[in-house]
C-alpha cells in the first residue's frame, strides 16, 4: 500500500532536515520526516556545537551574509526552542578565539577576515591579538600560540540539545517523524514523488525536500542535482567534568555546558569511515595543552570521530531539482549555526514567497 | 579502624598492613586493600560528592565500570578507588563534586 499525504516530505531527520521542518510547519504546511537508521553517518551527533561567524565566507560574499543573518537570529530561535519544548540548548554568545600556533597561518587567517570584514561592514567585528596580547587578557594561554582572533559574534550551544529539541518541537507543531525509514531511491511520479524503501512500501509526496546530509550523495543525482557531496572526517574529544570554567571559547577547545572539555578541529579527506585514530587524537591533546597547559592533567573519557558533510566548494545547495522544481535540495556543513535561518528565511524560499530570500548564489548549477 | 563500617573483615590469615590516611585521620589497611575496600571498611561515610546534584557516594561496583568510587589521592582528583592498591603513605582525601582543572600539587 502506497502511504503519504502530507504536502512536504522531508528526507533526513538531523539537524539541517528538521530546522526545515520547524519552519514549514510554523508556515502551518503539513510535514513528514523520514529519518534513516541508527547507524547512518550523522553528523548531527557527531559535531562540535559552534555557532560560528568568523572566517566564515572570507572569499564568497553570499556565505558571509547568510552565516551573519543566521548568527543574528541565533539567540530568538535558542529562546523559541526552549520556550517550547523546556530543553535548555545552553546557547551562550561568549564570543569565540581561533588561537595559532603558526604565525603564517594566523596571518593568512588575519586577512580572511580582513575579506569578510569588508564584506560585511559595520555589522562585523573582530579582534587580532599577539600571543602576549592574549596572555595578558587570558592568563593561562600557552606560550607556543603566536597570536589569535577574536569576533564577538561567535558562540556555542550543546549540539545533542538542538537536536532534541527540535525532534520535539516538530512534533508538538504535528510533524511526523518516522524513524528507520531510510530511503533507497525517489522517482518521479504523476502527483509528485515516489520514495521508496528497501522493504516498505514507497511513500508518495507532492513536494520533496531532500535533506539527507552523506545521504543526499547518492539521492541527489536520482533527482538531477549535480552538486557531489562529499565526507570529510573530524575527529574529537571530551575531557572529564571540571569545576572550573574555562574563560573562554574557541573553534578548536571549548567547555561544554555539563563541564567537560571538547577539543576538535581535525580535518581529513578518508570516504565514509568516521573511526577515531590514535595520531590525531594525539595532535589534539597536543593542541589542546598548546593552548591552555593546565589541561595536561586531565582525564579524556571520550573520543570519537564524525564526518562533515562537504559540497565541492565547500558552501550549501539551496536548489530546485533542475526538471522537477517541487523536489529541493538543502545542504551544509554548518547546519548547527544555520538553523535558525533554516527554520525562516530558508522557509520563504521553499515556499517561494513574496519574501523569499535571493539564493541563486548556492543554487546547485554552479558545479 | 573505625568500628561503625556496614563492612567486617573475614578475621582469616594474617595480612600485611600499611598505613594510610583518610580525610586527615590516621589509619590502616591490608596492604592487599584496594582503595575502595579500604574506605568501605573504614566507615560509612560517602567518599564523594557528585557534581551536579551535589548526591553522597561511596564505592558501589567494586570493579571500574561505576565510577561512584572518585576520590582525591595524593592530589590528584578524579582517581578510581577500586582500580587503585592501597601503599603505605597513601592520602586520600574526599572528593566534592567535579575535579578542578588545575591539581592542587601538594602531594
């Protein structure tokens, strides 16, 4: 038996696929989610829970402007989630370090935001600090960092939370969630769109939303989008709780809200395997005593690794399938610090509203 | 020893003892004790506090996987009692709630 009468359906149930949701259904659409299996490649459970502005679209303008406006709504959608559903996402906009090591690279990162600096006016920010400029702010950094950034914009959130959470909300607002159904093909069909399942029977739908992160790298070109998604692995790890907060946040060694302290930030291009490696945690803990030395006594309880979801250059797909305008593809690897506009703006460019925002710049014609 | 511990020692062979001190009070142990064995028979009192809801704890596993058993040794925090061989000098001390990031490095 042939099922779905909702007018969207959304495939991939993670961070980017249910910001998506959120928003259509406070634009009182009706949505189905169809979520894949527990052992999918979710970098919704895997990532690092920045809400981060700095560095971010240096050299492509349209990123620079989507992430600002995204940052901007950032504390309305934390207080909106938490309002409705009671978790608290412990979004704190502390402002966020890149610290170095190297000083060619603190350089040529000091220029990437000296390019979105001028991209984005007055409504940027930031700081450069010498090395002993930051000790004297921070008591604590190492001697090895030769300099770091500063931009006020930035912040953190507990990850898992935003994922709850909205599970939640999207389904208090009526949207259904179905786990397990992982979709093995979309064909076109005389209402909309067949999905279909290895086992179930095939779903219709007259409007398609395809959300799947790693996943849409096999759905997309069914559908004939162009853009190659790609994984790329970051591996992490969490320190026991401390008592202690540390005084500040970077994109590479934060505290999470319950006390541990995550380090991450590598970056490796392996296909799909999102195992751990004994040589970059290695490099992280390195790293992380680099940066705050006092944290060399402290137990790691934790590791693991993640994949990234990667287009070709490295920024989202907001497109129409080329011949099938009711099918979109939405993808990113920022879907933590994209939500909020994903769960808005993102929702009148679905819907194609009179409001709708101009995302021809990330459209998928561009690969 | 104090007397008022849930726990009794089987009085079976004779042991070597060393000595130890528990939040600040001289005491002994086999010296085949582990840690936990050895605050379990010292007395009732929980040996840490949790971090979050500031909830009293003592060794409950006995074999690693609880970790209800953290105690400060020696200085250094978050050290799993029942993993842990008693020595002959060993400090142990109560712990409260999350470690300090920083160890206080007085031995």
């Amino acid at each position: 038996m042939e099922q779905g009468n909702t007018d969207t359906t959304i495939i991939g149930g993670g961070v980017v696929g249910l910001s998506v949701a959120f928003g259509l259904l406070k634009a009182g659409q009706s949505v189905t989610v169809l979520d894949g299996e527990n052992a999918d490649l979710r970098a919704s459970q895997g990532n690092f829970g920045l809400t981060w502005l700095q560095g971010k679209g240096a050299h492509f303008a349209p990123y620079a402007r989507w992430t600002k406006h995204a940052i901007n709504l950032w504390p309305a959608f934390a207080q909106e989630l938490q309002d409705m559903t009671g978790i608290d996402l412990a979004f704190q906009a502390t402002g966020g370090y890149e610290f170095f090591t190297d000083n060619a690279e603190f350089d040529a990162f000091t220029a990437d935001l000296a390019a979105q600096a001028k991209t984005l006016g007055d409504d940027f920010r930031y700081q450069t600090l010498t090395g002993d400029a930051l000790r004297a702010a921070l008591p604590g950094i190492g001697e090895q960092i030769v300099g770091a950034t500063f931009c006020p914009h930035d912040g953190h959130v507990n990850p898992l939370r935003v994922l709850q959470a909205l599970r939640v909300a999207v389904q208090r607002l009526g949207g259904v969630i179905i786990p397990n159904w992982k979709v093995h093909s979309i064909s076109p069909h005389a209402s909309g769109f067949k999905v279909h399942h290895a086992t179930h029977a095939p779903r219709l739908t007259p409007h398609l939303i395809l959300c799947a992160g790693l996943g849409s790298a096999d759905l997309a070109p069914m559908l004939g989008f162009r853009t190659a998604i790609r994984p790329q692995k970051g591996e992490l790890m969490i320190t026991e709780r401390i008592q202690d907060r540390l005084p500040f946040v970077s994109s590479t060694v934060r505290q999470v809200d319950e006390g541990g302290i995550q380090i991450g930030g590598t970056k490796a291009d392996v296909g799909p395997d999102d195992r751990e490696t004994t040589s970059k945690m290695k490099s992280l803990a390195q790293h992380a005593i680099a940066v705050w030395p006092t944290l060399k006594d402290v137990n790691v309880v934790r590791s693991w690794g993640a994949l990234r979801v990667m287009t070709p250059d490295g920024y989202p797909v907001y497109a129409r399938a080329p011949e099938m305008p009711a099918a979109q593809m939405i993808t990113c690897h920022s879907g933590i610090t994209l939500a909020p506009a994903h769960a808005s703006t993102l929702v009148d460019w679905i819907l194609n509203t009179q409001n709708a925002p101009d995302l021809k710049a990330f459209d998928d014609d561009r690969f | 020893m104090m007397t008022d511990s849930r726990f009794f020692r089987r009085e079976n062979g004779t042991y070597d003892t060393v000595c130890l001190q528990i939040d600040g009070v001289q005491t002994h142990a086999r010296a085949t004790d582990t840690v936990a064995a050895a605050l379990l028979a010292f007395g009732p009192a929980p040996t840490r506090t949790t971090g979050i809801s500031q909830s009293p704890r003592t060794p409950f596993c006995m074999m690693g996987a609880c970790f209800d058993c953290l105690v400060t040794i020696d200085g250094r925090p978050n050290q799993q009692a029942c993993m842990i061989t008693v020595q002959d000098g060993m400090c142990i001390t109560h712990q409260a709630g999350f470690r300090p990031l920083e160890e206080p490095h007085d031995g």
